[in-house]
C-alpha cells in the first residue's frame, strides 16, 4: 500500500513510535526512525527501517537529520511526530527549566519536525502528518499541567496546518491515545509509586482505571489507527483528533 514512500517517525526505537514504524515499514513504507540514542535504533533496524540519531529538542539536528534523511530516500511523504516526554508534577513544583523541557520535547520538536518535512512533501502530490498527542491534549490530566498544556499546543498545530492546507493533497491529524502499555508506562508506575506513597501494582491500577475499557493499550492498536490515516478512503479525515482510549473521553 505504501511502495514508494518515505516515511519519518520521531521517537521510532521503541513503544508507540516503534509500532508505527513497523506497521508503515509492513506496507512497503522505507522509514527513518529516528531518537537520541543510535545503539536502541540499531537494536530495531530491519531492511525498511533506516536509524538517524537525532535529538527533536535541538532545531539544528531536526534540520540536518531530516535533510540527510530525504538526501537518502526520497521526500517525506509521511511525517508521524512521535517523540515525547510524559512527566507529571504540580505547577508550584514546575520550574522553568522543567517546563521548557516538556515544552522542547513535545511541542517544539514536533513543530521543528512537521516543519522539515513540509519542505520536501509539499513538492509532491500526496502526504500525511500523523502527530501523536494524547488524551491529555483534549482534557486536563491531574498533576500534569506542563504535560497538558503541550499536548493540547499540539493538537491545535495540527488543527491550524490543516486549514492551511485544505484542499490540497496533504491530511494533518492527532492519535489521542489513553494509557499505553510502553516504558513510559513503566517509569511512570514508578513515579507515581514514590510520589503517593502506594505500591508499584496500586501505581499500574490508578493509571489502568483512567482508561474507559479497564486496560493499557496496546501501541499496536495505536499504529492501526496510523496506517489508516495514511491509506485509501481517508482522504477527507482532516484536523481531526482520533481518540484511542477504551471508550469516550
């Protein structure tokens, strides 16, 4: 379904991101995945997925990754801004340099990202920009206000490109995912843990329950809902934000 295409996938050597790559690479997608640590992309490369060190906080690297990543494979045809960081704490507890690093991950690196891409898709007649934001860009997440804040800026980001673009051969669209079963899961049942003073199993429940269908997600099922937007008979799913949360938000 995806011959021909090259795709790029932030934060592509593990959990949602890794899924994503994979189910794209499946279809015949070449994909560049990309993140900070080469050795964990080397780990996953197969034949389809391409590793490029790449840090999406710093613009200069987004730049040239994404240049060197287009020099090899053709023009970004599939954008999917993955990499992020989900770090709870209160605001009286946020410093500046806390809420900067959220903001840099999550929001930044995904402008950085979209930004590079656009610059080679646009000269083709055929793309998709999937972003993946989170329940938390459509309602506020308890303890997580920085976390919250880059999610929904992510969200309208998506929401704005797809005005700009209407009509064109472009679709820009959100993944809305609950609570997934990948490591961030895992440190995040740490955190939570330590903070409320609970046990790691109580930690994982309080997390479980927030999904409407009483389970983690599967980053798989995420990844479906990404190989949709980018195959036949979505052409008019546009700025939309798709929840995948067990039930509604």
């Amino acid at each position: 379904m995806l011959s021909g295409t090259h795709a790029i996938v932030t934060g592509g050597g593990t959990g949602i991101g890794l899924a994503i790559a994979r189910a794209l690479a499946n279809q015949g997608a070449q994909v560049t995945i990309t993140g900070r640590r080469l050795e964990v992309l080397q780990e996953v490369a197969t034949p389809g997925l391409h590793p490029l060190a790449m840090d999406v906080t710093e613009e200069a690297q987004v730049t040239e990754g994404i240049a060197q990543a287009v020099e090899a494979r053709g023009p970004v045809q599939i954008c999917v801004p993955n990499a992020g960081i989900a770090e709870g704490r209160s605001v009286p507890k946020s410093d500046t340099e806390f809420w900067r690093r959220v903001m840099a991950t999550n929001l930044d690196g995904a402008f950085w990202t979209i930004r590079e891409s656009l610059s080679s898709m646009l000269g083709t007649d055929w793309g998709r920009v999937v972003a993946v934001s989170s329940i938390a860009g459509l309602r506020g997440l308890k303890g997580a206000s920085a976390y919250t804040a880059s999610k929904h800026g992510l969200i309208g980001l998506i929401r704005g490109l797809s005005e700009d673009y209407m009509g064109k051969p472009f679709t820009f669209n959100a993944l809305c995912p609950g609570y997934v079963d990948t490591p961030i899961v895992t440190r995040n049942v740490e955190a939570i843990s330590s903070r409320a003073g609970v046990s790691e199993d109580k930690a994982r429940e309080m997390m479980v329950s927030q999904n409407r269908h009483q389970r983690l997600i599967a980053p798989e099922e995420v990844a479906q809902a990404a190989l949709w937007l980018c195959g036949p008979g979505s052409e008019s799913v546009n700025g939309q934000c798709i929840e995948i949360a067990g039930g509604q938000v």
